[in-house]
C-alpha cells in the first residue's frame, strides 16, 4: 500500500476532484460512495480537493466533475481483480490499467467512456480501485474493503497537508 500512498500524494499535489462510484446497497461496491462521505463529513474536504458522491449514476455527474476547475478526476470504486485480496488497492491512470477495458468496474456506464469525456475537459482521470469480494445486492460491506475505504478517506484529507 505504499507505493499507493505515494502515488495518491502526487495526484493530490494539484487541484483534484474526488468521485466516489458505486452501490450502497450492494456490499463491498459501497467503498466509493463510503470514501465520499468521509470526505464530506466533519470539517468537509482539504483545500484544493472537491467530493462528488455520484454513487452508481456517475453518468448523472459527468459534465459538472469535467467543467470544474480540478485537472484531475480521481475515481473511487470497488473493482473486480483476479487473484487480489479483498481491500487491495490500485491506482493508476484510468486508460494504463489493465482493468479499465475489461469489465472491473459493475457499472452501466464504462469509467473508460467517462475517462473520454474528462479528457475532452482537459482531464486526467485516475482510478482508486479497492477490490471487492461480494457485491451482490442487499449484502454488507466486508470489514477488509470498508478498512480500506476509511484509509483511503484518511490518505486524502492528510495528503494536502503534507
């Protein structure tokens, strides 16, 4: 998780919004919407980074997050990652994951087509997978993703102020 954390902090460094994706109802595809909100809690997000919780209706929120101001979009969702253990991290430019063409994401709208509209804005998109074990729906969120999500919330809001 340490090359993670470094990785997280250069992208953080400039302007970057936040959008957690995914399914509350749906077990571990809550870690999106669940790093979001710990973001948006308390005193709300450090300087310089904005939050938008699009949950499992990113289409819904695509051109706000490509009209803000923030060069990059940072994408939170649980992915899907054969062989990796649930509450593993990946981070990457959205279009140099190996993950990003082949169906990771559990959402109607592929991330790689979000990708091309923030790019068209000017964007780079990244994505923060955590991966997940169950996303059936009705189901809770693992403790392992959950952890994870609450680490990632944590890595953001002190990364800024590094």
């Amino acid at each position: 998780m340490r090359g993670v954390r470094e990785r997280l902090d250069e992208i953080l460094s400039e302007k970057t919004c936040v959008v957690g994706i995914g399914n509350p109802l749906r077990g571990d595809d809550a870690v999106g919407p669940l790093v979001a909100e710990g973001l948006l809690a308390g005193e709300g997000p450090p300087e310089g980074i904005s939050v938008v919780n699009a949950e499992d209706v990113l289409e819904s929120h695509l051109f706000p997050v490509a009209e803000s101001d923030a060069p990059n979009v940072l994408l939170i969702d649980a992915v899907r990652l054969e062989g990796a253990a649930p509450g593993s991290l990946v981070l990457g430019r959205l279009e140099e994951l190996e993950c990003a063409d082949d169906g990771c994401s559990t959402h109607k709208l592929p991330l790689s087509a979000a990708a091309d509209v923030f790019a068209l804005h000017g964007k780079k998109t990244f994505l923060l997978g955590i991966v997940g074990a169950n996303t059936d729906f009705g189901t809770e969120i693992a403790e392992g993703a959950r952890e994870s999500a609450e680490i990632v919330a944590l890595w953001i809001r002190s990364a800024r102020s590094r």
